[in-house]
C-alpha cells in the first residue's frame, strides 16, 4: 500500500509543472482507477452511448484496454472523450464522472499516470488496502494545507474517537441510516463504516450487509470534487453511498430523516453573508455553523444522535446562545468536547473548536464537558502531533452508552478536566457554552507559553467578526425596526 502511494504521490510532483494541482491530480486519479477497476471486474465499457454534437446516438469505447493502448495526442483526444460520455451515464458511474474535464495537456505524464495504475491489479488487492492507498493520498493532498483537501479533511484521529462514542450501529433496525451533510471527501462515512467492520468483525449476515453496501451511507456536498473523492473513497470501501450535489443550508432540505448524523460543517465566514430563508430554521442568522445546527435539528430523526464539530464562536455569539437555547430545548446536549489548540493543523492550524454530541426527543437536563485544551501544549505537525492519547481520558468519560447516559463522575478525569453543568447552570449564561470554563489556564499567566501569534490572530479576527455582525444587526433593526435611524435623518 505504501509503495503504491508513494509512486503515485511522488509522480504528482512532476505534474505541479505541466499546472496540474493536488486536487486535479487525486480527481484525475480517480477517474483512472474506476476504469482500472471496472475493467478486472468485466464491466464492459466498449459500448457507452452518448449524443453527438449533431444529436445523433453513438457507441464509446470506454474500456481500460482501450485507453491504455493509447499514446501521443490520440490519448488525450480519447480520454476527454471517455469523460465525457461517462458523465451522462446513470448510477454511481454518472456520478464519480459527471462534470469530469480532463486536466492534462502533455499525453507523456497522462500515459505515464495510466501506466502507474495499470501496473497494480486493484481488485486483487484487499478493501482495508485499496481503500488505505486511495487514502494516503487524500491525507497528502490533505498535508499540503491551502494546497490540498485541507477545507474537507477531519483530522482521523478526531473522527475514529467520535465514532467510537456515537457507535454508529445500522444493525439497530432495518430502516437505520448515517449522515454527513458536510461529507467533503468522506472522512466520516468511511470512519463510521469501520467502525461497524471491525465491532463485527467483518461479520454481517448476507441482508444486513446489502443494505449497508446501499442503503446506509448518506451525505451532501456542496462542491463537485470532495463529492467525486467521496464517491470514490467509499467505493473502495464497498460502499455506494447516496451523496447529494447541493448546498445543505440554502437549498430545501429532503425528506430523508436520519438516526446518526456525524458531521464537521465548513468553517469561515465564506459564502455566509446572508440568512437563508427556510421555515424550519428558528433563528434567522448568516453564521454557516448555527444554520448547520439547525439543518441538523431538522434531519435528524426523534431519537436520533449528532455529533456536530464546531468553531468556538458558536459558543460565545449572541444568536449561538438562541441557537443552544432551541438545541437544549428540543435535544439532550449531554456533552461538549474542548479540543485542543491546533487540533486542525496543517489545515487551519489557528481554529479552536468543539464537538458537540446530543440526542433529538426530549430536553436537556445536564451537560457535561471535557476540557482537553486548558493547559495541553497545542498541537503541532511534526513535533506535538495529534494522537489518540489526546482523546482516550475523554472517551472513558464519555461511557459506552452512545446517547451519553453511562453513569458519569467528576474523578473519571484525572486531572479535573471533565465537569457537569445543570440547565439552569447553562440557562444563567444565556446558553453561551464558551463560559463555562473551571480550569486556570497557566499559559496566560506564562509569556513563554503563550499560544503562537497565528492562533492570537485568528482569535482576534474571529472575535472582531462577531463584533461586527452585531453591529450591523443592532443597524439593520434600527434602520428597519422602528425606523429611529430614518426619524433622525430627516430631523
């Protein structure tokens, strides 16, 4: 698996220079390998029909074979047109190429790629291996920061420790189903898949395992790459997932109701400059991430489970308080994750975040949170890196009972990092989780360890931000609220 990385990862070095970026390489990457693979389990391709340009139907020889015969020009020309008839096919085929352009202009480095992907026969190869391979890629694309797939990569450390508390178990009924709506490249999906394989051992009677293979696995993406990605990684899993193109905050939602929803939504303030206007939103706010809570809210189905990954700001802003208020309302927020400083490094090494876990079908009574960030050196990338030891105090705090109601006590942690928090606690604080805090913090008290400028930084931006949305929501009511600000213009 390693080698087969490392030939395939070191190739793309040389494509930086034909303008080829990560991103395109994986995509191009990916359209290969389903060839590759369709072609040793006999999918036959020789046939795709495609309208011309003069509306007539044609056959396309889609096959690898074909392709790989191929060289100069003429294989440039036939894998464009291998795009694109495979893009209006139906299925996950339609949906893995729709859209697909080929991004190579030299056909020496295409027919070098293809020859590297001809040389391992994939379907021979293990699901864990294939799947690793495909992986250690996206993790790559991922290290390489603005780079990479950093905006749609979770750090796996963090998500295999939320699955092992939110047990993401489809064996709980016929109908059970798993939802990232935030999927990016599918970090969460494929964690929580195994998750199951390895509680079951790879032991799944012969319905349960179709039904997981099909009908278990559900996303949303709001860019057509980290979906392609998505499609594919989990493909290599064996699954076919069902992953919707669309924006899971400004378009209608879909009926479809789901009992475990794990989800990391996208952080920033990009693309949120206004509310969305959906009757099921309670709060009308531009902030992404409580627009994310309340989508959440909205699909998860009464007894279901969450575990939202979110900003500190979500914490700490005035709407996020009304946002809370509904959530604890309306769910049993049982437990708050502080992650530690860099948690997020390389992607967005400057974030400070939660997790956020809760239960939709009756209130909130208590709510227990584990700070892992006061007085932990944050995280770096080669020299405090993210491990599991970071999370394994947490998840015996957690308990075995995915919905957070295990017997839970104060002396589970150590060093007095895990505290509990009536409502009425929460309620006194306007439902602003960001206060409730108990440890000293002994960096601010140390010039020498105190956090790297980057991180100051962000935390004044993210601060500053916040400023200014109220402002100008304390402007917008004046202006359109009683009209104060008109009164006196005209005096």
């Amino acid at each position: 698996m390693t080698d087969v990385v490392q030939k395939l990862w070191g190739f793309c070095h040389t494509l930086r220079h034909d303008g080829i970026d990560y991103g395109d390489y994986i995509e191009q990457i990916t359209y290969l390998l389903f060839l590759k693979m369709a072609d040793e389990k006999a999918v036959d391709l020789t046939a795709v029909p495609v309208v011309n340009k003069r509306g007539k139907e044609e056959k396309i020889d889609c096959s690898w074979p074909t392709l790989a015969a191929e060289s100069g020009t003429g294989l440039i020309d036939h894998y464009t047109e291998v795009l694109r008839a495979l893009g209006k096919t139906s299925g996950i085929l339609g949906d893995i190429y729709s859209g697909s352009l080929n991004r190579f202009n030299n056909p020496v480095n295409l027919k070098r790629l293809v020859n590297l992907i001809d040389e391992v026969e994939w379907t021979t190869l293990g699901v864990d291996v294939k799947a690793q391979a495909y992986e250690g890629l996206l993790e790559k694309a991922a290290a390489e920061g603005k780079k990479g797939a950093g905006q749609y990569f979770t750090p796996r450390i963090l998500i295999q420790a939320i699955c092992r508390c939110m047990k993401p178990d489809p064996r709980a009924s016929k109908d059970f189903t798993i939802s990232d709506p935030a999927c990016g490249t599918g970090g969460f999906l494929v964690s929580a898949y195994e998750w199951l394989i390895e509680e079951t051992k790879g032991a799944l009677d012969r319905q349960t395992a179709k039904r997981v293979r099909r009908g278990t696995y559900f996303g949303n993406e709001l860019v057509p790459r980290p979906r392609r990605m998505a499609l594919m990684n989990l493909y290599l899993h064996g699954i076919e997932p069902t992953i919707h193109l669309g924006d899971s905050i400004y378009d209608p939602p879909t009926a479809e109701r789901h009992d475990v929803i794990l989800t990391n939504p996208p952080f920033g303030t990009k693309g949120a400059n206004q509310a969305p206007t959906r009757d099921d939103f309670t709060i009308s706010t531009s902030n992404k991430q409580l627009n994310f809570v309340q989508h959440v809210l909205t699909i998860l189905k009464e007894g279901g489970r969450a575990a939202v990954v979110l900003p500190d700001n979500c914490l700490f802003a005035d709407q996020a308080g009304e946002v809370m208020k509904i959530l604890t309302e309306d769910c049993d927020l049982h437990t708050v994750l502080r992650l530690p400083r860099g948690t997020f490094t390389p992607y967005s090494a400057g974030v400070k975040a939660n997790v956020t876990f809760f239960t939709k079908g009756y209130p909130t009574e208590k709510t227990w949170i584990y700070d892992a960030r006061t007085n932990v050196p944050g995280i770096t990338k080669k020299d405090r890196p993210l491990t599991p030891e970071h999370f394994e105090e947490f998840e015996k705090c957690y308990g075995a009972d995915p919905n957070g109601r295990s017997k839970r006590k104060s002396s589970s942690s150590k060093d007095d990092r895990w505290r509990s928090f009536s409502i009425s606690e929460i309620q006194q604080r306007d439902f602003k989780l960001d206060g409730l805090k108990w440890l000293r913090d002994e960096s601010l008290e140390d010039a020498e360890a105190l956090p790297e400028p980057e991180e100051l930084a962000t935390d004044a931006v993210a601060e500053l931000t916040e400023a200014v949305n109220e402002l100008n929501q304390v402007l917008w009511l004046l202006e359109n609220g009683n009209g104060t600000v008109s009164k006196g213009t005209e005096a």
